[in-house]
C-alpha cells in the first residue's frame, strides 16, 4: 500500500495555517473562509481514500488488517531506541481520519455563518487550520514522542481557540485554565514515555504493541513499590490522557472551555481534543491488556466509570446549554474509557475495545450536531441560558429537529447511531464487571433526562417574549446540522466490529435483547421524566430541585471543585509552600550575593585611592616604602 500521499492529510491544513497566518491582514475575510473549506475538503478526500483503499482494498491480508509505516529517523538516542516521524495506518488511525475530517469539516462550513463579521475572521480559521493539522498529526503518529509533539500542540491550538477572544478577561481565564491543568497531566505523560523508553529501549507503537514483543512479555524485569515500573508508566500516560479527556479529577478545565465560540466548543468536544485521550489509551491497548494482568487497565475503568456517573449528575443541573453539553461530553468519554478497561482481546473478548472506538465514531457526529445546534439557537437568542429560551421550535424548525435527532441519537433510542455503540459497551460491561455495567445503565437514564430536559427547555417550554423575532439560522450553518443529522441516524448502522478490533482480526456482533430492552428502557424513562418536568411550565423541577437540597447545591456548584483547587494552589501551594520558598530564595540566597557584592563595593571605594592616577601620589608611595624598608634593614642590622 502505498502511503507517501497521506503526509498531505495533515500538511494542507499546516499550508492553511501558514497562509492565513501570514497574510492575515491581507486576506478578505470570505477568502480565508472559502480556504479554510477548501483546505479541509482536499484533506477529506484524502482521508476516505484512504479508508476506501485500507477497508476495502489492501488493508486486510488473511483475515487480518494490516498496520502500514511510513517513517524516517529524526532523532538517534541509541542503536534501538530514535525518534522517528511519519505516518502510522491501521484500523483506528483510518477511523479517526474519517471522524475529524467529516468533523472538522462541518466546523469550518458552519464557522463561515457563525463568525461572519467578527474582527478575527481569518485568525479564527487559521487557528483552526493547526487545530486541523495537530490532530490529523497526532492520529497519524508512529510512536509515543511524536504523538507527544503533536498531542502538545494540540494543547497550544486549544488554547488559541479558547481564548480566542482574548479581550474578554473570562476567555483568557479558561485558555489559561485549560493549557495549565492539561500541562501538569502532560507531566506524567511525558515522565511515563521516558520510562517506556529506558526500560523497554523503544517509542515505536508497532514494537511496544507486539503481544510477542519484549516489552510485553518482560514487563516483569524491574519492579517499584510492589507494581512494575512499565505499569507505572501506563499510569501515567493514563494520566495525560484523563487530563486531555477531561477524566476525574483533572476535568475542572472542560466547562470554562465553552468561552471559545461556539464551533470551537464542537471541534474540540467532538472529535478531536478531548478524545485524544481515549485515542492514546487505545493505541497501546495491547499493554494495558498484558503487562501485569491488565493492573492499568483496571483504573482506566474505574475512572472511566466514575466519571461518566459523575458528570451526568452535574449535568443535570446546569442552566448554561453548552456546559450541559460540555458535561455530557466528559460522561461519554468516561463510557468510552470505561469500554476500554472492560475489554478483552480476542474476539468477541474485544468488544469493549470495539464499543469504545464505536462510540467515539457515532458520539463525534451527534455531539458535534448538539454543539452546533446550541450554537444556531444561541445565535438567535443571543443567550447560553435556559431561562432565555423556550418555544423555539415555531421558529427554528431545523434547528429543532436536528437538535432532536441527536438528543435521540445520545439517549441511546432506537434505531439512531448511539444506541448501537451504547449497548455494545453495556454489553461488554455486562460481560465482565456487573458494577460498572449498573453504572452504565444509570448513566444513560441520567444522559436521557438532562438531555431532554435542556431539549423541551429550549424548543418548547414557556412562550418567550423575545426583544428581536429569532429566526433559522443561514444556510452555511444549517447545512452542517443536517448533514452531521444524518450522520447520526445512519453511521449506527455501519458493521462497526468487522473493520476495528483489539487484534485487527474483526468479528461478528448480535444485539443482546434483553440488555438492549433494559437500555432503552431505561432512556425511555429518562426522556418521559423530561418531559413531564420541563415540557410545559411548572414548578415541579423547583420542588424536586429543594427536596434534595443540599446535594443539588453541591451538584450546581460542580461539587465545588474549582473552589477547591483554588483552595489548595492558592491557601496551601502559594502561601504556605510558594511564599517560604520565595522569602528564603529572596532574604537568604539573593540577600547573601547582594552583600557579598556590597561588601565588594565598599571595600573597593576605601582603597581606590591606591590607583588614583596622580605621579606625585606614586612618588610618595614610592619614597614612603623605601624610607620603611630602609629603617627595617637599619633596625635589623643594629640588632
């Protein structure tokens, strides 16, 4: 298979980048979009060619898809262990080139509309333009430092993005929020691919992912604080990727996130950003699987789980739709992350790998659409808020249904797109922890309600007095909401486990009835409890909201933990271990050289007169000495 043409995948949105980057004030806004657009598209093709050709044509040799390499040496550590770039094909690389182009794609068609008039039009599109390239570059990458660069400048695009509008101080605030909190998981990122790489002598994915391979099966040569120290390093790529993915307790960063505009919020909450994290984990899948009996694996699970539980509950009670949304996003992460600890290997054993990466597909297309979505009715109503809204649909019947759809498609309700990849992670729950399993079914009665109740709150609900008339959105965005609407009812349908497996072999699935009855059950429920609470106007959400008292406040107030992180940076790490540091750096070690630089000063103004530069002082000095040495010779000698 020929692989030299997919270095174009990510170079054309660099050369975009570049472009708008450079002659960003010369550049006619319409222009820079049409470029944008243009730019993506060309990389899309490229991407389902790809896929066309992996799938269909040479992927598959002996009932076994492939993995293809491209790479050259970049930089000679050792004669084993080098850095190496190029461009990595198999199952899920091919998978995620489809989902952020597709994704990506309607952004930058949708942005055209959304931004149309904003002073930053041509920066915007060149920040997603590398927002575009880094992704591309990190699914592409062949080994753990290359996905490292581009996962890092993933980070800078983020936050470009973010803080897109950086003279508002709350913007700034969140770019700076999201960049630090993602730097310090990247810290036990980056600690975990030393350790891989002075213990295992290699970063290649295709070497560290051999079941056969050395660094699987001596996973037990060297051990720490009674685990090896190649699960300690999982652990803490793990912990880079909850900190992209916006997993407990490193999920404080993801609702400030939804200051960036609102096609921002789309391009890094569906398909690209925050599923990096679970991309990484299903990269080296193979490790978490075998190395100590899948120790790592085990956490990626819990963590996953609690988090999916955690998220849906706070959901619940926010009143801003996009930090409803952006909560739904880190609770499905934690179903794909849970999907992947619950997972096997071979087989059938490997639906949960399977579901995880079936979910990632189906959710980047529904939760792109709700983004979008929210970002057609803020538009109209110029508000994020719950309490601004109501009886929308009468005037945004596009909006309303495609918004539907993917409300439909996210509760897990037959036949749209996430029911399909929930119940196989329910499913591979089931299989293997009944715990995690109950969560899970939980979790999607709680995505139902919250998810209806932000849909009756917006399109139905009480009738609104709106200053301005509110009005469909123009074509450039209404066009993304029906394509990505379209995506979410038909891409369930796809025979998702034939193509992408844990051992690249592929397998059949068959619905579980009785799991799928008890699933959707379970959302219908969900949907019905909505609908009751916020189809029409009551004060029924009010009772039930003072009934649980505090437990609602803590949930509203996102179980206070910025308050708490505030607490410890600023109360313990500044004051009590910053500022000792800072006194001792300031009144011991500067307050020393700056004496010892003062003394110097003053010793050097009292004996300066020595070299004045006067012949008469030198004479005298001169005479003086010989008169002293003069009378020690006579006093020596006369004694």
């Amino acid at each position: 298979m020929n692989l030299n043409y997919t270095i174009l995948i990510p170079l054309i949105p660099l050369a975009v980048f570049l472009l708008l980057g450079i002659f960003n004030q010369k550049i006619k806004p319409a222009i820079s979009g049409y470029i944008g657009v243009f730019g993506l598209i060309a990389s899309g093709i490229l991407s389902f060619y790809t896929a066309y050709q992996y799938f269909f044509i040479y992927g598959k040799v002996d009932g076994v898809y492939q993995t293809f390499v491209e790479k050259t040496v970049w930089m000679n550590f050792t004669d084993t262990l080098h850095i190496d770039m190029g461009v990595l094909i198999d199952p899920i690389s091919v998978m995620m080139l489809i989902v952020v182009s597709i994704v990506s794609l309607m952004v930058h068609i949708y942005s055209r509309g959304y931004m149309k008039g904003d002073d930053g039009y041509t920066r915007f599109f060149a920040y997603l333009s590398l927002f575009s390239f880094s992704i591309y570059g990190l699914v592409l990458a062949t080994n753990l430092f290359q996905i490292y660069i581009f996962w890092e400048l993933v980070g800078v695009s983020s936050y470009l993005l973010i803080g897109y509008y950086y003279t508002k101080t709350s913007a700034v605030a969140a770019a700076k929020k999201a960049f630090i909190v993602t730097r310090f998981a990247d810290l036990g990122f980056l600690i975990g691919i030393l350790i891989i790489g002075y213990y295992t002598g290699t970063y290649d994915f295709e070497t560290l992912n051999n079941p056969e391979g050395s660094a699987i099966l001596n996973w037990a040569s060297t051990s720490f604080m009674g685990l090896s120290v190649i699960t300690w390093a999982l652990i803490l790529i793990f912990m880079g990727g909850a900190g992209k993915s916006a997993m407990f307790p490193l999920h404080i960063w993801l609702p400030d996130a939804m200051e960036g505009p609102t096609p921002v919020s789309a391009l890094i909450h569906a398909a690209t950003m925050v599923v990096a994290g679970v991309y990484l984990v299903a990269r080296l899948f193979p490790m978490y699987y075998f190395v100590e009996d899948g120790f790592a694996l085990n956490i990626v699970a819990y963590v996953g789980a609690f988090s999916s539980l955690f998220a849906a509950v706070i959901a619940i009670t926010q009143t801003d739709i996009k930090r409803v949304l952006a909560f739904s996003t880190m609770s499905q992460l934690g179903y794909m992350m849970l999907a992947l600890g619950v997972s096997g290997y071979d087989g059938h054993e490997g639906v949960g790998y399977m579901a995880s990466m079936f979910h990632l597909f189906t959710h980047a297309m529904f939760k792109a659409l709700l983004f979008l979505g929210a970002g057609s009715v803020i538009h109209a109503v110029h508000s994020n808020y719950l309490k601004d809204m109501g009886g929308l649909r009468k005037y945004m019947p596009i909006t309303n249904i495609t918004f539907l759809i993917a409300a439909l498609a996210i509760s897990g309700i037959p036949p749209f797109a996430g029911f399909f990849s929930k119940d196989e992670i329910l499913v591979a729950a089931f299989e293997h922890n009944k715990l995690i399993y109950y969560v899970g079914v939980f979790v999607a009665g709680l995505t139902a309600f919250y998810m209806f109740r932000i849909y009756f709150g917006i399109f139905w609900g009480k009738e609104r007095e709106y200053k301005h008339t509110p009005h469909e959105s123009p074509l450039s965005m209404t066009f993304p909401l029906m394509i990505l609407a379209l995506l979410s009812i038909s891409t369930g349908f796809i025979p998702f486990s034939e193509f992408v497996s844990a051992d690249k072999a592929g397998f059949e699935t068959h619905l579980d009835y009785p799991l799928a009855a008890i699933a959707i059950s379970v959302g219908l429920i969900g949907i019905i409890a909505a609908w009751i609470f916020y189809k029409k106007e009551n004060n029924l959400a009010d009772k039930f909201a003072n009934g649980f008292g505090f437990l609602y406040k803590w949930a509203s107030h996102k179980f206070y933990f910025d308050e708490i992180y505030m607490f410890v940076t600023k109360k313990i790490l500044f004051k009590r271990v910053a500022a000792p540091i800072a006194w001792f750096d300031k009144k011991v070690v500067d307050a020393t050289m700056e004496g010892i630089g003062n003394k110097t000063v003053v010793t050097s103004n009292k004996i300066k007169g020595i070299q004045s530069g006067k012949v008469q002082d030198y004479a005298l000095y001169f005479v003086s000495g010989v008169v002293v040495i003069a009378l020690v010779f006579i006093y020596l000698w006369t004694n």
